[in-house]
C-alpha cells in the first residue's frame, strides 16, 4: 500500500493506494467520510474520521492491515483529466501527475479476519455526491474485480448491502451479480442484508461461510 505508482486504469478512472503521508489523500477521505450518503451508507451513525489526523491513523492501521492480510482493500477513485498535463514527468505511468487528478470516492475489497468473517471478500464502493449517477461506482468495481480476478487469484466476490438500498442494487445488477436473497449476516451482527454474487460462485453460500 506504499508504491505511489501503483494503479489500475479504466477508461476514466485510476484506481490507486491512499498514501498514509499525503494529507491531500487524508483530507479527502474526512470529506467523503462526512458526506450525508456516506453516513446514510453505514447505518445513520456519524463516523469518527472528522480529522486529518483521524484520517490518517486510519489509513496507517486498519487500511493498510488489510492491504497486508489480504493483498487487497479499499482503494481511491480519482477521475482522469480530459486530457494529459504537460506537467506529468515523460517516466509517469499515469497520463498526468495522480496530484492533478480529481478523487471522487473509494472502492473496496473486504475480507475480515475474525471467526465469524467469511472466506470471500465483498464489494464496496463509495462516490462523492456530486460525481453520483455518472457510473463511476460501477466502473470502479468493475475494474478492481477484473485486477482482483487477474492477479490476485480471486474468484468469488459478494456484494452485501441494507435492504432496499436500489443505488447499491443498481450498481451490482450491472456488474452482473445474482441476486441470492435477503440473509442475516452474522459477519454484521445479524444485520439483514441483500446478497449479491458473481455469477459461477457455489450455489450453497455455506461454502463460503453465509448461512
């Protein structure tokens, strides 16, 4: 979760790393962090991150942890400048500087490590609100799904989201998920959730730990 060149590219976006000692990456997680659908999106409960400091001990504990663990996690979202900058270094990997590039939200791999957590990671995506409605979150997925199945071996992925939450359902409907029903997820604490596979996963999700 180090490597500043790191990244994976769509058609208008780059998927890359939060650097812990950027405080442009940190300011910006406090801002999508605060966002009212960002808050909306964890259950009503304001979160924590309200600082740069915050934000940062975040990105250097549970975010790069689960880089380490997994080999994958939650990513930024920055969306591609209409053209190139003459201001981006000739031995770049990106078409401009990552520093000229607008962040417009996160994308995530999670997979916990407690007994209750299950054996594939879920889906998850987080947009600031005025970059909404664009098919970004899809984009993003998308794309860390393909990078995810490519080079990191992995072959199943969930998408866990509250009942009746028609963005979240929009977005894994045209990634193609199936729809396997409203469950209690004891991962979430009984919570109900609609899940939502990739398709060719096992038809019993006990294999994976869903009950």
């Amino acid at each position: 979760m180090t490597d500043p060149n790191f990244h994976i590219e769509t058609p208008h976006l780059y998927i890359s790393y939060f650097i812990p000692s950027n405080d442009a990456h940190c300011n910006f997680l406090v801002y999508l962090y605060n966002t009212p659908e960002f808050i909306a999106s964890i259950g009503g409960k304001p979160t924590s991150i309200t600082t740069t400091a915050a934000a940062r001990q975040r990105l250097e504990g549970r975010f790069r942890a689960e880089h380490a663990r997994n080999g994958y996690g939650t990513y930024l979202v920055s969306l591609k400048p209409a053209s190139p900058s003459p201001s981006a270094p000739a031995n770049s990997p990106f078409a401009t500087t990552l520093a000229d590039c607008k962040p417009i939200g996160s994308v995530s791999l999670m997979r916990g490590d407690s007994a209750d957590s299950y054996t594939a990671p879920d889906i998850g995506f987080a947009i600031v609100p005025e970059e909404t409605g664009k098919g970004y979150a899809t984009e993003a997925a998308r794309g860390l799904i393909d990078y995810a199945q490519r080079n990191l071996g992995v072959d199943a992925v969930f998408g866990f989201f509250e009942k009746g939450n028609a963005r979240s359902r929009r977005v894994v409907q045209k990634l193609g998920f199936e729809d396997r029903g409203v469950r209690a997820l004891k991962a979430f604490g009984g919570a109900e959730s609609e899940v939502w596979t990739l398709p060719g996963m096992d038809a019993d999700l006990a294999v994976y730990g869903v009950e």
